[in-house]
C-alpha cells in the first residue's frame, strides 16, 4: 500500500464492527496494524441509540421507572436506581431507613449477577467456552434468587419513589443465606480457574495495560481503573442507601498480594474479589436490617400531587458494576411529564481507556482487552442526530459539538433560564 508521498505503507485498517462476534452489541473500533501489531485504535459508537431519554421525557416520572430499568438487561436495577434518586432529589423525598437497606441488598445481587457474566464472557474471548458454560451455571443461582425477592430474572421493578415495592422479609432470609453459601463454596474453583490457570494467565497478564495515571487523565471508572490502583468508589466516596452504615472498602488488586498493573488480569482479580465484597455487604445488611415500613409515600394519589406541583432538579450517582454512573432529572411545575432527563454510563467514561489499553498490543487480543472494561454500548449510547424532515443522520466531528453547547448555553442565558 502506498502513501501520499508514493511511500510504501506498512499499515493497514481493520475495522472490527459493528456486527462481530468479539462483539455482543452494535460497535465499531477501527484499528490500524503494523504487522500483527496495533498502532492505532479509534472508537465510533452510536450505532445502538434507542432513543429512551425522548421516551422518557413523554411520561410522568410514575412511568418512567419501568422504562429506565430497560436501559440495560444486566444493570436493570441501577439505571431504575438512578432515576429513582434523582427524581427523590428533586422531590424531596427521603426513602426510608428499610428501603434503603433493601436497596443495597438488590444492587449488591446484580453486582454478583454482573461480575460472573463478564468472567463467563471474557473466557468465551479467549477460547475458553467451558468456562463460558460454568460460570453461566454458576450465575442462575444468584438469578433465582432476585426472582425470589423480586418476581423477575431480569427488569425487576423494585423501586419506587419514597422507597421499594417489594419487602425482603425474615422468611427470605435462609433463601438468601443459601445462595451466599452457595457463592462462598464456589468462589475457589472461580480463582482457580481465572487467577491461577496458566493458560488464562497468558492470555491476561500484561495484557490491555492502563496505568494509574492513564486511569486518572482519562477519569475512567469502576474495575477498569481500580484494577490500577486507582481509589474510586462512589459507594464509598459520596454513600448512599445503606452503604454509609456498613464496612466497605476498595478493592485494588494490591490489597490481595497482586499488583495494581491495570492490565485484563488485574482487572479480573478485582471483579472476582468483589464477588467476595458483595457477599460481605448483604450479609450486614441482612443482620442490620432495620424495621419499619418500606417507602415513604405509601399512597399514590399523594405522589402524583407532589410530581405535579414540583418545580426541581436532581441527581442520582450511584457505584453500577462496570462503574460510576448518572442520571440527571428536571421537573417543571404544571407538566405531568419529565422536563429533562440525561444518562451518563460508566461505558462512557471507560471508552477513552481503550486507546493505551490497545496501543502496542497485539491483533489476536483484541477481543478480551474490548470486554475487560465490560462494555454496555446500550447503556452508553446518546448521541444520533435525525433530521425528521429528510430522515438523513448527521455526524458531528467534536469542535462542532463544542460549538453548538455554547451556542445552546448562550441562548439558555439570555431566556434566563
């Protein structure tokens, strides 16, 4: 291949996307390849938007939280989560002291729930199938288990504002000590087979390297940058629900006699040893449960007043499985629908580590370096512009973005709002 200049060219593009197999949703990462070897990586998402946000700010808040949790099938209770608080926020509601400790229960299940499935995942791209196989077993018991407290495998609708809809009563109790058990006899064979094969150990050590000041330049979040030794935890930086009442503390791979290397094994020794965290937190939050009644605005009619009459904006950040994440919620007074409603996911933050992770790697490992920041594109996906009246999509390149937020600001201002 030759260049500008009639130069024989030793690179080449490989796209790898959309629609790959080393891909379980709509992305596209084109590499360019010296040999065997990676000297470039740029991401394009946008290829799975699904438009909730507009959906979302066509409803009242009350059918909004269905919908969020229909963000993503593995974070289902964080993104319902998210919205929740944020629309408490804004109302000023406090959930209750039980609701709160129900809540971390619920999202600490879908931690053990996210964690094996990415293990099952990344043996799967690195040939190991079996494995794939047995963590997935592994994976139903903690399955079965929220669809005893919940009803649902998946989407479980749980929250609500105030509170949750669902109590986890003392009757649950041995059910859910079981299951821990269950996780507790199991972990061993999970280390051996991720930590200590040698085989696996190839494919993952010194593998998709980010270092702790590549973490910290480029403000990844969760595993992906814990796993450099990066102390970032929201669940511990800014708690919520019950997280402030309990013991918790980071997991780095240093604090187990690994090295905080940032590369695909680190990454896989935190989120194996979280496992082992989630475990602990449901445990003190079954012992301390508190009792009392399970929301704070038990009647329905007296919600949808109070979302009628409020004027307010608010947060909810919360610590997802692949890591820190928003949701950003604004009433208006008189409209029975949300004003404005913006998702952050932590694939969006974890996105502009791919580019030292890949750099200098080779092409047979870009499959299991893709899947160590456990990438939901669904999740991440914000930003396709349709002009309704040609149905033609544009692209915008970033400084033109740049320009139309100031523009935007600007005129916010001078409307004073």
């Amino acid at each position: 291949m030759n260049g500008e200049n009639g130069a024989e060219e030793t690179t080449y593009e490989v796209p790898i996307g959309p629609i790959h197999p080393a891909l379980k949703e709509p992305f596209l990462i084109k590499f360019r390849l010296d040999g065997e070897e990676i000297v470039d990586a740029e991401p394009h998402p946008g290829m799975n938007h699904r438009g909730i946000e507009f959906m979302g700010m066509h409803r009242n808040p009350m059918e909004v939280i269905p919908l969020s949790e229909r963000i993503c099938g593995i974070c289902s209770i964080v993104h319902q989560h998210m919205f929740t608080t944020a629309t408490e926020h804004a109302l000023q509601i406090e959930p209750t002291n039980r609701a709160r400790y129900i809540r971390t229960i619920m999202c600490e299940l879908e931690r053990i729930h996210s964690h094996i499935l990415w293990a099952g995942v990344a043996a799967h791209e690195i040939g190991f199938d079996t494995h794939l196989h047995l963590t997935w077993k592994i994976r139903e018991k903690v399955m079965d288990l929220l669809e005893y407290i919940a009803g649902n495998r998946v989407n479980y609708s749980m929250w609500t504002f105030g509170g949750v809809r669902r109590d986890i009563t003392e009757e649950m109790h041995p059910k859910i000590s079981e299951t821990l058990e269950y996780y507790e006899k199991t972990y061993d064979k999970l280390e051996n087979i991720f930590l200590k094969d040698p085989s696996i150990k190839m494919r993952t050590k010194d593998v998709g390297i980010l270092s702790k000041k590549k973490a910290l330049e480029l403000c990844g979040v969760g595993p992906t940058v814990r796993a450099s030794g990066v102390k970032k935890d929201v669940r511990i930086d800014q708690p919520y629900a019950a997280y402030g009442d309990i013991d918790i503390d980071y997991v780095i791979p240093s604090r187990y006699g690994f090295e905080d290397k940032g590369d695909v094994f680190s990454k896989t020794v935190v989120r194996l040893k979280e496992l082992l965290q989630s475990i602990d937190i449901i445990k003190q939050c079954v012992a301390q449960m508190p009792e009392g009644e399970i929301t704070s605005e038990p009647k329905k009619a007296a919600l949808f007043n109070k979302l009628e009459k409020k004027d307010g904006e608010g947060i909810g950040r919360i610590e997802a499985p692949r890591g820190e994440a928003i949701h950003y919620v604004r009433l208006s007074e008189g409209r029975e629908d949300i004003d404005n409603w913006k998702i952050r996911a932590s694939t969006y933050n974890n996105l502009p580590t791919y580019a030292p992770m890949f750099m200098g790697e080779q092409i047979a490992d870009i499959p299991i370096i893709a899947a160590s920041i456990d990438p939901c594109i669904g999740c991440m996906d914000r930003a396709e512009i349709v002009d309704i009246r040609s149905g033609e999509t544009e692209t915008y390149a970033r400084e033109e973005l740049h320009e139309l937020s100031v523009e935007k600001t600007k005129k916010l201002k001078e409307e004073g709002i």
